[in-house]
C-alpha cells in the first residue's frame, strides 16, 4: 500500500495531467451543450500541455540563460544538469497556439449552428433535423 | 532548383493560401489562378521528387540548413514520395474541376474557400514530406482546422458536422501529441530517424509501448477507423462538393500514410508485429470495419452518403492489410492508399458534377441520368468498376495484393471480408446503375403522356471545366492499374524495408 501511495506521490504530475484529461474527455462525450463540449475540448488539450511542461521540469534547475556570457566571466562549462529542458515548453507555445486556433474555430462554428438552429443544446438540434 | 523540391511542395501553397486570401479582397477573379498555380507548382515539384528518389534514392533537405535532430529535416523515400504525387496530383484536378460549383454554391466567399483549400492541402502535403514528429503535428492541425472550415462552407448541416468531426479530430491528434511525448521522454529526440535509431534498446519499455499505442488510436481516429469513424459520414455529405472531393481522397488517406509510417520508419516491422503482438487482433477490427461499413453503406439512400460508408470500409482494406504483418499484405496497403485515393476522387468528382446539375444525390434524383449526363456517368462508372475491383482499373490490383497477403498470413477472416465488401460493392453500384439507366426521368409529366411512353430527356452535361478533369482521373484509374506492377516494382517494393517479408 505504501507502495502505491508513494510511486502515486512521486509522478502526481501524471496523475494530474490524466485526471484533467479524463475530465475533458468527460464533458465532450457526457454534455449537452455544444460550448460546454468545446470546453471540454480545451481542457482535454490543456492537461497535455501540462504534461509537456511537466516533462521538462528539473528539481532545482533553473532557465537555460548563461549568466555573465557576454561579460567575459561567464561560466566555462555548460552543465545540462542545472538547467531545466527548455525544449517541450518551446513546443508547447506552437500548442497553445494551436490550441487558441482549434477554440477560435470551435466557437465560430458553434455561432453558425446557433444561427441555423437557435440552440446551442445537442438534443434540442437532434430533434429539429429528425422533424425536418 | 530541383534540390529545393521538398521545400517548395509546401512553402509555396503555403504563401499562396495567404497571399489567395489578400486576393479574394482586391478582385475574386485572380483567387483561381494563384490556387491553381500554386497547386500546379507543388504537383511538378512532387513529380519531379518522385523521378529523383527513384534514380538518387532517399532525399534528405535540411530545413534552413540545420542538421537533423537538432533542425527540421524533411525525408523523401520511396513511400512518402510516391503519396506526394497522390495528393498534390488530386488537389490539382480537384481545384480545376470544382472552379464553377464553388462560383456557383458560394459567389462571396471563393477567397476565404480558395485561401483554406490551399493551406488544407499544404497541410496534407507537409504531413506527408516532414521527417519530424512534432512538425507532423503541427501540420496535422494545420490540414485539420482548414478541412473544419472547408466542411462547414456548406451551411445547413454542414458546421454541425464540421463541429463534430472537430471534437474528435482534436482528440486524435491529442492523442498523437501525447505519445510523441511518451516517445521523447523515452528517447529525447523528435526526428523520425533519429527516433528509430535510439528506441532498439527500449522495446521491452512499456512506455515506448504505451506511446506507440496512443499514437496508433490518435491516427486511427484521424482515419475514421471502424469504432471510431462517427464523425466522417455526416462531415463529408453535408460539405458541399468541391470540399468533399478534396477532404474524401485525401484526409484518410494520408493518415493511413501517417499509420504506416509510423510502423516502418519510426518503429520497426519487428516492434510492431512481433513485439507487440497486437496485430491479430487489428487485423479483426478491420475485418469488422469492413463488414460494417459496407453494411452501413447498403441503407443509405444518398448517393454522397452511401459512398462515404464505402469509405469506412476501404480505410479497414488499408488498416487490415499493412497490420496483415508481411510484405504482399503491406504492398498491398500502399498501393491501396494510391487507388482509393485516384477513384474516391473520381466517383466524388461524379457527385459533384450531378449536385451541380441536379441539387442532389438522393437517391430519387438520379433517375434517366444516364440520359442526361452520359459523360459524367461514364466516367462514374469506370470509378465504381474501380471501387468494384473490375481489372483493368486499378482496385482490382490492390485488392489482389490484399487477398493474397490475407492468405500468405493464414487470415482468411480478413479474406472473407474483402471479397463481401466486394460483393455489397457490386449490389451498391449497381443499384445506383439501375436507377440512374432504367428508371424513367421523373419530369414533370409521367403519368398524362396518351402515348405511353416518356419523353426522351434532354441532354443536359456538366460544364467541359468539370468534365474534362473527371475524364483525365478516369483514364488515371485505368492507367494506374495497368501499370501497376511498374509501381510495385520500382516504387513500393523498395518503400517497405528488408526485414519484412
């Protein structure tokens, strides 16, 4: 049991990251609104972003800038140990973007269903289309 | 000039989508030519690549000359040369033949369709040339939220579906995004080939597993794979036709590219069918992809519709045959991704000359077009012989190379269902056949002609733009099958490694 709880402890980084995606998946399958499935969606994108950043972090590193380097008393030695990963967090701006833009388009077309059915609740346009 | 091929494939529709968007302010006559320009430009250049890896071997461009795997390097091989030329080849007859129903289903907007038609399809193409994980992710979205906009042009409901397909598109490349993380936690490296040369040492890891198997439901969900294929049908006949003959061919098709990839280049054949040993039951699923979608397919009573459904089924074909674990099987697999690509763009192009003329592809709409439409229901046909798997046209090869792999593997599960697809194929066009030749023209008078007999319909052809297009694809199909075995030979035999046998 303490066994669990520790290796639970340790990586609850990960265990944040599935819980919020779990969370996410959750509301895009389970809700009824179209807006609160696209938050879903979001959430879902989010938490692997978080899992991204989470990756790169280092106890005690601290960011990849050289102290000093232009001054001449720079440090001589690169040690990849003290810095944190600068790479996953560099990736995850190209994902947030893509991210804002998937929302962007999302909500834009959340819009057009709005004005073609005057709701924005998934049972509600079911129903209208069976009607028609 | 010719070195610079894989950056221009993408770099230069890429501009263009931008530069179409500007256009479509200034005066809309110019967005066709820069479109069809930039198309024609990344369709040479592709060729021309496919020429050069054939007789030079695999092309290697770094990006911005940084060396791979710190830069960006895009790989040309024998595999993703020859989809190259598949989807810039079929974007470009494509934009050709649906200038005048995209002039005539929405006149104010041609820049914005023109602007997300060409970046949709610098997206596909980046995806196919990128010899980076993460740059295949980015260009994944990239050809996904355009493909959401082309969808939705239709109105109606056309952005509900579009909607749709968005949550579970979004969700497939999540889920690829994630396990490329796996991959990098594993491996700290997002190039392809360097991937593959450090993860050897890790394939007992469950991680390297785990990536490897969220990257697969990511793509399959992308691929509208049987279970997962919910958002395709409604997405596709709600677009309206020139979005559909382009998103149809190309999208699944791709991912299929993305799939196989991932199985030859990044993992190696013996990770993937032995290691992992999940490929017996895959090869089921697609058997029950097959089944179903041909099912599906048989109770719709929508032209548009109806073929969709045969699209689930092909893309099980494709997941079957490259998880079959041998070599004819995963020929078989490549050389389908070319063919269903080259006929689902033919059949689609005969859809869209039909909604052009008649404003629908229900199934009542299509009685006496045999009459009316000779030309395009011709080349329909040689589509759905295709389709069918009539030699000479080129579905049949595939189809053979399929077969034959499911026996080589002993799946004759997998076999069985190839030849039912087959045979739904056979009821399902040819009850279309029946429709469209026998049953009379409904005009406005059916039942007071005194004679008995109904009046001779009217010719009534689509534009010479739409059809001349639709009868290049058309001899294509033919083409392509019969010299299929100059392809096998010297394309796709070389494309799958020496391992597999």
């Amino acid at each position: 049991m303490a066994d669990i709880v520790s290796t639970v402890v340790a990586n609850y980084n990960y265990w944040i990251y599935i819980t919020l995606m779990m969370i996410g998946l959750y509301a895009i399958i389970a809700k009824n609104n179209l807006v609160k499935k696209i938050v879903g969606m979001n959430i879902f994108q989010t938490a692997i972003i978080l899992f991204y950043v989470s990756i790169g972090v280092k106890k005690g590193a601290t960011i990849p800038i050289l102290e000093h380097a232009h001054g001449g008393h720079g440090y001589g030695v690169v040690h990849a140990a003290e810095y944190a990963n600068p790479l996953p967090h560099v990736l995850m701006l190209t994902a947030i973007v893509v991210g804002v833009a998937t929302l962007g388009v999302a909500l834009a077309l959340a819009i057009r269903v709005y004005n073609e059915y005057n709701t924005l609740e998934e049972d509600e346009i079911l129903a209208q289309i069976r009607e028609e | 000039m010719s070195s610079q091929y894989p950056a221009l494939i993408v770099a230069v529709p890429l501009l263009a989508g931008l530069l179409v968007f500007i256009a479509g302010w200034v005066n809309k006559k110019w967005c066709f030519p820069i479109a069809v320009a930039a198309l024609g430009i990344s369709a040479y250049s592709s060729i021309g690549l496919l020429f050069r890896v054939i007789n030079e071997g695999v092309i290697v461009y770094k990006m911005g000359g940084w060396d791979p795997p710190m830069g960006i390097a895009y790989y040309v091989d024998h595999l993703n040369g020859l989809v190259l030329v598949v989807v810039s080849v079929v974007a470009f007859l494509n934009a050709i033949a649906s200038k005048r129903s995209i002039e005539d289903e929405f006149p104010d907007n041609i820049g914005a369709f023109y602007s997300l038609y060409v970046l949709m399809v610098t997206g596909l193409l980046g995806i196919v040339v990128t010899g980076d994980a993460f740059n295949l992710y980015v260009l994944l979205e990239i050809a996904a939220l355009t493909g959401y906009g082309l969808i939705a042009m239709g109105g109606g409901r056309g952005p509900l579906s579009a909607l749709n397909y968005l949550y579970m598109g979004t969700i497939g490349a999540c889920f690829y995004l994630l396990g490329i993380g796996y991959l990098y936690i594993m491996t700290g490296s997002l190039n392809m080939v360097d991937i593959a040369r450090i993860l050897p040492d890790l394939y007992q890891s469950k991680a390297v597993m785990a990536a490897f198997i969220i990257c697969m439901v990511g793509v399959w969900i992308k691929m509208a794979f049987f279970p997962l294929h919910a958002w395709l049908p409604n997405a596709y006949t709600y677009a309206p036709s020139a979005s559909s003959s382009l998103v149809a061919p190309l999208v699944t098709k791709v991912m299929i590219y993305v799939m196989i990839r991932l199985i030859l280049t990044v993992f190696t054949p013996e990770f993937s069918f032995n290691i992992l040993a999940v490929s017996q039951p895959i090869v089921w699923l697609a058997v029950i992809a097959i089944v179903m979608g041909a099912l599906l397919a048989l109770k719709e009573r929508n032209l548009k519709k109806m073929l969709t459904y045969i699209i689930v089924a092909e893309v099980g074909y494709m997941v079957g045959g490259a998880w079959l674990g041998n070599r004819v099987g995963m020929t078989g697999a490549i050389l389908h991704i070319v063919n269903d690509a080259l006929m689902t763009l033919c059949v689609f192009m005969a859809v869209g000359n039909i909604v052009y003329k008649v404003k629908g592809a229900d199934f009542e709409d299509l009685q006496g077009l045999f009459r009316k439409m000779p030309f395009t229901m011709g080349a329909f046909v040689v589509g759905a012989m295709s389709m069918i798997g009539v030699p000479p046209t080129c579905g049949f090869f595939s189809k053979w190379y399929l077969i034959s792999g499911a026996i080589q593997a002993g799946h004759y599960g997998f076999m069985v269902a190839l030849v039912f697809s087959s045979l739904v194929n056979v009821v399902l066009f040819f009850r279309i056949f029946e429709i469209c030749y026998y049953e009379p023209f409904s005009d406005d008078h059916g039942h007071g002609d005194e004679h008995g007999h109904h009046p001779e319909p009217a010719m009534d052809e689509a534009p010479v733009t739409m059809l001349v297009p639709l009868f290049v694809i058309a001899v294509i199909l033919v083409l392509v099958g019969l010299y299929t075995g100059d392809i096998v030979n010297q394309i796709i035999d070389v494309a799958i490694p020496k391992g597999l046998v």
